[in-house]
C-alpha cells in the first residue's frame, strides 16, 4: 500500500511539473550538492586571513539557516565572545576570497548535476516550458557551477536569472520569487518552485509558487509539510515528456 502510495504521489509530481509554464530551480543543493564545497571554500578563507574558525558540518548545517555568505560571516562572527572587531570591508574580503575558492574548487569537476535534473531540463526544454533560476547564491557561483556542469551557453536555457545581490532582502523573503514572476510575466499559480530547504520553500510559497522539494544533503530533515512534493531527487519524476 505505501508503496502504490509512493507511486501515485510521484506520478502527481510529474503531472505538476508538466503542466507548468515555468520551472524555476534553486541552485545550491537542488541542481548539485554544492554545500560542502562552499564549506571547504569558507574554512580556506578564513585560514588565509589568519582567523582560527573551522565549520564542521554542524556548524555550517545552523549557519545554513542564515542565507547568504557575507550574513554567515557577521551571524558566526556575532557568536564568538572574544572576536576581534570584524569590519564589513573584512567580511567583504573574506566573501570574496572565499568565492575565488569556491569557483576553483567547482573548476575541478567535482560537482555534478544531482540525479535527474539534467533530464527533467532536457524535457522541459522538449515541451516548450521556460526555465528561470531563483537563488541566494551570487551569480559568480551560479555562473562557475552552471558553466562547469551544462556549458559556457547555459545562461541561454533560462529565461530568468535572479541571484542574492538582485534582491533586497534573501530567501525566506519571498523577493527573489517575485521578481523571477516579474521577469517571466508569470503569475505564481502557473510555476513550480524546485527546492531543497525550508528557506526555500518559504520564500517560494511567499509568491504563490507551488513548491516541489528534493530533499538534500544538509536539510533532508526540514520541515517540508507546506510542499506540494518531497522527493528524494528529481529522478523520482521518471522519464518526462
């Protein structure tokens, strides 16, 4: 029975994703696992400005509540009782090496798409559906990490690109949806949201946006009970055309 369960509500999942006008992805975490290598690419940056701060996984796991890397920085930062004085031109230093690590890291190939996705953004591409991105990242990671995994052109398969520093305020805000909407000329109700956390799908259903989840590594136990969806990884949809 829980298995026919599984397949009716996968089976539902997909019906969604194809009659939607627009697919809109997250980047870190539901198109590739990324998150471990932005917590290598932290740790090396704060070892070459001399600082001793080292994110374990559950560490940066709370961090991760935060969204955005400069705002990981001050929210840690504002923790440690004996901190010297951090600077927002020293938090904007470390951001910026600590990006300049990360696209090196991504440069190595290491992080491929996650299962599925490279075939659900063929079919959709095959319907005739539009693609956007919705992201707290910058577009220097998404443009690395996309680059290296589909091509120098992928920026031509999405009809809407918005990242972190295109909005005021970052997921939970629902500002990166709304002006996804905005640029698609979309009403939230014809789109579905592809994410991985419950920042995400907060921010997403802040715009009216359906909200399919692929659970990943580091926020698999969010609370997902507002989701149309939770799948394990968008393989789960099978072969959609």
């Amino acid at each position: 029975m829980q298995a026919q369960t599984q397949t009716a509500a996968r089976a539902e999942a997909a019906e969604l994703v194809r009659r939607a006008a627009a697919l809109i992805f997250d980047v870190d975490g539901t198109l590739a696992e990324t998150e471990e290598l932005h917590r290598r690419a932290f740790n090396e940056a704060f070892a070459s400005q001399g600082l001793a701060w080292a994110w374990d996984r559950a560490v940066y796991r709370d961090l991760l509540r935060v969204t955005g890397g400069k705002e990981r920085i001050r929210a840690y930062h504002a923790k440690q009782c004996a901190a010297l004085p951090l600077s927002d031109a020293d938090v904007a230093e470390l951001h910026r090496i600590k990006t300049m690590r990360y696209v090196e890291l991504v440069e190595t190939g290491c992080c491929p798409l996650r299962p599925g996705v490279a075939g659900l953004l063929g079919a959709a591409k095959s319907r005739g559906q539009r693609l956007a991105i919705a992201t707290t990242t910058s577009y220097a990671n998404v443009d690395a990490l996309l680059s290296r995994v589909i091509g120098d052109r992928w920026a031509n398969d999405f009809d809407a690109i918005v990242a972190g520093d295109d909005v005021r305020h970052k997921k939970p805000a629902a500002d990166v949806y709304v002006e996804t909407l905005a640029r698609l000329g979309l009403k939230g109700a014809d789109c579905v949201a592809i994410e991985d956390s419950a920042n995400g799908l907060i921010a997403a259903a802040g715009a009216d946006i359906p909200v399919l989840i692929t659970r990943s590594m580091y926020f698999r136990d969010d609370d997902f009970a507002a989701a149309r969806f939770v799948l394990d990884d968008l393989s789960e949809l099978g072969r959609l055309r």
